[in-house]
C-alpha cells in the first residue's frame, strides 16, 4: 500500500513539471480535482496509517518511480511530433537502462532464463507492453500533461475492482469512497478540458 501511494503522487509531479517545461498553468479547478484525486488515494489505500513508518528503499524507488513516470508524460507531451516508434524505443531503453542502474546498486545478478521465459517476455512485450505503451503515447500526446495525470489515476480504481473480482478480495467503505473521490477529480478534469473553463 506505501508503495502504490508513493508512486501515485506521479500527478503531483506531472502537473509540476508541466508548469516548469511545458508552461500550462495551474487553475483552481486543476488543483481542486488533483485535491480530490490524491484524498481519494488516501481513502483507498488505508488512509495517514500507510506513513506511520519511516521511509524505506523501497519507499524511495516507488517515490522514484512515480517521478520517472510523471516526467515520462510530460516528455511524451513534449515530443507529440516525434514519430510514435521513436519515442517507444526512447521509453525502453530508458527504462533498461534505470532498472539496469538499480539492480547494479542493489547487487542483485540478472536471473538466467530459458527459451520458454524467454519466448513469454516476448510474447508479453509485443502482445502487451508496446500496445499499451503505444496507446498511451496516443493518448497522452493529445492531451494536456495535468488532464492525463488526473485521467491516469482511473488505473487505480481499476486495479481495486480486478482486486475484487478476479482475487476475490473485499472492497470496504473506505476503499469505495476513495474510488470515487478519484472518479470524481477525472471527470472534473474532463469536464473542465472539454468546456474550455479554465478558473
């Protein structure tokens, strides 16, 4: 749960970023949805309780990790004019290289694989990965780097509702409402982006 909190505070250094280097502004409504989008993370993930411990190495690579995320979109915000293949290639070598980074700093060997695991991570990769990546270069690239971060979120809630019905876990009162606080900030977002209303 610290985890995902921590890496979900990537809106807050999308919508930070995209003042310094793309220039959109802050609005009274971007910061009300992203407001209700980071309380509604709060209820769902088990509220203050979640950072009563201090910070670990792993804290600090999710925190990371939600940083590289928030700069990836504002990057792909950046470079809409860049052929999509262009920034894919970008995007996983970027990513090889950091993870190569953390496993040489936390000294951990590089599994050895055989043809089957290999052949999975391929099928995996083409199959998934890239599709997915693609669309959210397509996505991403046509919309403001705030309206994506908040939209993004909407993964959260979608990952508590698989939770529910493919794991079988329980979904409590609180976990609902944060859903919908998340809900919420993603469909003020819209509403604003699509109404030109900016306050």
């Amino acid at each position: 749960m610290r985890v995902l909190l921590l890496f979900y505070l990537a809106p807050v250094w999308t919508i930070l970023a995209a003042r310094l280097f793309l220039g959109e502004a802050f609005t009274r409504l971007r910061l009300t949805a992203l407001g209700l989008a980071l309380a509604g993370l709060a209820f769902t993930l088990g509220g203050p309780d979640i950072l009563a411990a201090p910070l670990t190495a792993i804290d600090l690579l999710a925190l990371s990790s939600g940083l590289a995320f928030a700069l990836n979109n504002v990057a792909i915000r950046a470079g809409h004019g860049l052929p999509d293949a262009a920034r894919a290639v970008a995007v996983f070598a970027g990513c090889a290289l950091i993870s190569l980074g953390f496993m040489s700093w936390n000294d951990q060997p590089v599994p050895a694989l055989g043809a089957p695991h290999l052949l999975a991570l391929v099928a995996l990769a083409l199959l998934w990965v890239l599709p997915g990546t693609l669309a959210t270069f397509y996505g991403v690239a046509r919309l403001d780097a705030g309206k994506a971060a908040i939209l993004l979120l909407a993964e959260l809630v979608v990952g508590v509702v698989s939770a529910v019905l493919v794991g079988g876990e329980a979904l409590s009162l609180q976990e609902a409402l944060g859903g919908a606080l998340i809900l919420t900030a993603a469909v003020i977002e819209a509403l604003t982006e699509s109404t030109g209303a900016r306050a």
